[in-house]
C-alpha cells in the first residue's frame, strides 16, 4: 500500500469561468433580539408611583377643557341673574312720541289708548315723564305708559 492511497485528495476549486458562480457562504443565523429582561422591584417602589408628566398638547387640552367649563359657568350664572332663560317675558322697550305742533295732551292720550279714559290716560304720561302741568310744546318727547291692550 502505497501512502497516497491513505491520504484523502482535495481537488482545487475551478476558477470562475463565467457560467455559473460559486456557491456562497452560508450566512451565520441572527438571533432574534429579545426584550429586556423584567427586574423585579422590591415592593416599596412598585407601589410608589411616578408623577403625571404632561406633554404640550396636553397641557393645552387641559387648559381649553378647563376655560371652557369656567365660561359655561359664567353664562349659565349671568343668565339666571338677568333673566335670559327662554320661558322669561321681557318688558316691552318703552315707546317715546315727539310732541307735533298743534298737538294736546288729550289728543295724543286718545289716540295711544283709544277705548280708555283719556284723562287717566293722560295722568299716566304726565306721572311717567315727572311734567309740571298738563301743558306741551312742539318737540317736546313723552315716554308714553304701557298699553292696556297689550298686557
């Protein structure tokens, strides 16, 4: 026996010739990678907790939340207050006439309340508007009583 005849014949790799390419390597397996591993706290820490931390928008979120509350409050309160709920009556703004020329009192009394008296009538504007007598001049603006017609 000869010792080549033991000896194991590698065969030298072809060079590439432009056919067909050598295989590649194997690429080495990634492991994938993990989470952190969980520590656990001692019983003390995992109680305790961290402050609240807010972030700008919600910051903003909190004070938009909060003045709209405070101004709902505000319009709910000056609402009751001045009566502009929706069942109230509201009194009439008071109608104010400038006195023509040629004009009385009892004319101007009869035609504001033609089915009532015109002298209580004329009482009413006198009493209303604070005048020294029944006398009136041209110009003159009388704020005139409410109507009995329109209660």
């Amino acid at each position: 026996m000869s010792t080549t005849a033991l000896a194991p014949s590698f065969a030298a790799p072809a060079p590439f010739a432009g056919g067909a390419r050598p295989a590649r390597r194997p690429r080495p397996v990634r492991r994938p990678r993990c989470a952190r591993p969980v520590v656990e706290r001692p019983a003390e820490r995992a109680t305790a907790r961290r402050p609240l931390r807010l972030t700008r928008r919600g910051r903003l979120l909190v004070t938009c939340t909060a003045a709209t509350a405070l101004t709902s409050a505000v319009v709910a309160v000056t609402g009751a207050f001045t009566g502009a709920s929706a069942g109230v009556d509201r009194a009439p703004a008071p109608v104010v006439v400038t006195v023509a020329p040629g004009q009385t009192l009892s004319s101007i009394a009869t035609q504001w309340a033609p089915t009532e008296d015109w002298r209580e009538v004329a009482g009413d504007i006198v009493d209303l508007n604070g005048l020294p007598s029944m006398t009136l001049e041209a110009g003159q603006r009388l704020t005139m009583p409410s109507r009995p017609d329109r209660h």
